[in-house]
C-alpha cells in the first residue's frame, strides 16, 4: 500500500535499504549507487569532514625563510621539496579540495610535519588546508622549527650575509661549455696561461660617465638590465670597481670585437631577491646556448656577478686562441723570411 501524499514510505526506504545490505554480504563488496542515489544519501547522511584550517595562523614568511637558508647551505633551493596531497571534502553538491604537504630537507630521515614537529599525539597526518600555499607554509614552517631546535639554521632565521661568490682565481664549480674553435690549430688552455688571462685588457681610454639618456649598450637599452659601455659612477661618487667580472667581461668583450653582453635577471616569484640571469648576446652565433645562465642566486648583484664569472671564463680561452693563432703566424712569417734570405 502506498504511502499517503506528503508521507514518506519508511517500507520502501527500508527494502532499499535490505536490498543493498543483502548485495554487500553476498558480494563482499560496496553496493553499487548511482551519481543521483550517492548525492542524495550525502544529503541525508553527510560523510564527516576532517578538520580543515582556512589559513595560517601567523603572518612569518616560513618559506622565505627555509629558501634562504637553503641558498647559504646549499647555494640553491632544488635540495629542498615538497609533496603535496589533495583531499576531496564531500558536501551536498560536489566537493571542496583540501591540500597538505610534506617538506623534506637534506639530512634528515624525516618529512616534515612529523610527530614532535607539526603532527600532535593522537593526530596520524599533517593538518589541512584549504589553499595549496598556506599548507606548503605550514609545511616550511616545522621545516624551520627542526632547524632551530638542532642548531642548524641562525635564531629568528636571521641571515647576515649571502653566500660569497668564487674569486677569479678560483676554479668554478660549473665551467661553460668548451668555446668553439675559431682557428683549427688553437690548442687548450694551459693553466700557466690561464692564470695570466684573468687580468682584463687595458682600456684606450677611459670615457666619461654620460646620463642615462645616452648611455647603454649597442642596441639602446637602458644599463638597468645590462652592463653600460661607460662607466658609471658609484653612489659615493668612486667610480666602479674595475676588478669586478662585469667589467672585466666588457673590456675583454672591446678588446675580442665582440657585442656587449645584456643580463636579462629575472627574479624569483616566491622567493623575495634571490634572481635567475640569462645573458643576450645580440643573437651572435659566436656564443654558445645559454652561456652565463644561473638561477636561484641570492641578490641581485650577487647574481650579475656570478653569470659574468662565468662569460669572463669562456671569453679568456677565446682570447688565448687567438693570441695563440697570431703567434704562430708571426712564426711561419718569420721562418718563410730566414729561407728566402738563406736561398738568396
């Protein structure tokens, strides 16, 4: 018998109910429900939502702190990563997406949060959120609390100083590619030589600082990206320091007749002055792909001068081949001159 207008029909809520019970023991597995049976029992019967935090409870920038340190401990920030996990939260129609992540540092056996860092007694799973950053926050966050607590990383996450930069005299960690050869007979570098190389050719003359309205490279662009053809004053009135790689690199580019090279820096979305350079050549075939391209380097300067390092490296076995090539020549010259004296 049906149920009157505007009653349930508990009898018949109770036979579907059977039905799908009597499935599961028969089966050993879920009932089967429809996308329209599944909605409405998630009205009825809603699933319980783990807790979810809408944001960070403080204002410290975790992250920033974690890459820094991870720039003077490692000089770049790939050591560190993160993992994240999405969570679906059922509602009446849908679902909402939670995150949590998981930060691992070199070192350790562990990812953080963990129990005694983040995760509490009782709790099996890093805390929810509902934005992606802020759990990569949380994440940083008892990334940098281990690190206070072991002693690795400065109290307050202070840091004095970047990481120093390679002297010239120094080796580099990563060389460029070998130049290509301009000569066929141009032989390799000897250190001996190598070492004489690293000071920059003397200058015809020095000019005179110009505004910025006429000064800049060969094609006009302004010195904010780029390194000027003149040299500009310092802010207490000296002029720049001529023992820097930048300028070394523009005297060596004057003296080899090549283009000035342009540092296009870009700086990090996430992490406040640390900088990725990649230096423009005017599209000269003479330069290999990406020569004096770094990333992820601590200030702005700081990331100039480690890409111009890298030119200056690269422009110094130009110059010694070409210095070798026009040896040899004044060589065969003068040996062509001893046999004619001799036969005449």
């Amino acid at each position: 018998m049906a149920a009157p207008s505007g009653q349930v029909d508990w009898a018949r809520l109770r036979a579907y109910i059977a039905t799908k019970e009597a499935y599961e023991q028969q089966h050993g597995l879920p009932a089967p429900l429809s996308d329209l049976e599944r909605e409405a029992i998630m009205t009825l019967i809603p699933q319980p939502r783990p807790p979810v935090q809408e944001s960070m409870s403080d204002s410290t920038n975790w992250l920033g702190l974690l890459n820094q340190y991870a720039q003077v401990k490692y000089l770049t920030t790939r050591n560190i990563t993160f993992t994240f996990e999405s969570v679906n939260l059922p509602k009446a129609k849908g679902f909402d997406v939670a995150w949590r992540c998981l930060c691992t540092i070199p070192g350790t056996e562990a990812s953080f949060p963990c129990p005694g860092y983040g995760i509490e007694p009782g709790e099996t799973d890093a805390r929810l959120f509902m934005k992606k950053q802020d759990a990569k926050q949380h994440a940083a966050k008892w990334a940098c609390d281990y690190l206070y607590k072991n002693n690795l990383m400065p109290a307050g996450g202070s840091f004095s100083r970047p990481p120093p930069l390679a002297s010239p005299s120094t080796t580099l960690s990563k060389r460029p590619a070998s130049p290509p050869s301009l000569l066929p007979t141009a032989p390799a570098v000897p250190s001996t030589v190598q070492s004489n190389a690293a000071q920059p050719a003397p200058l015809a003359k020095k000019r005179q600082a110009t505004s910025p309205a006429s000064s800049g490279n060969c094609n006009g662009n302004s010195s904010e990206n780029s390194t000027a053809t003149t040299a500009s004053p310092a802010p207490n009135g000296r002029e720049e320091d001529k023992s820097t790689a930048v300028v070394q690199v523009n005297a060596l580019a004057r003296a080899l007749g090549v283009p000035l090279p342009r540092y296009v820096l870009t700086e990090h979305r996430e992490m406040t002055d640390f900088w990725s350079v990649r230096v423009d050549f005017h599209d000269s075939p003479l330069f290999p792909p990406n020569l004096g391209s770094v990333h992820e380097v601590y200030t702005k300067k700081a990331a100039k001068e480690k890409s111009a390092e890298l030119v200056k490296v690269w422009m110094e076995g130009i110059r010694f081949q070409r210095d070798q090539a026009r040896r040899e020549i004044l060589q065969r010259e003068k040996m062509a001159r001893e046999v004619e004296v001799r036969v005449s």
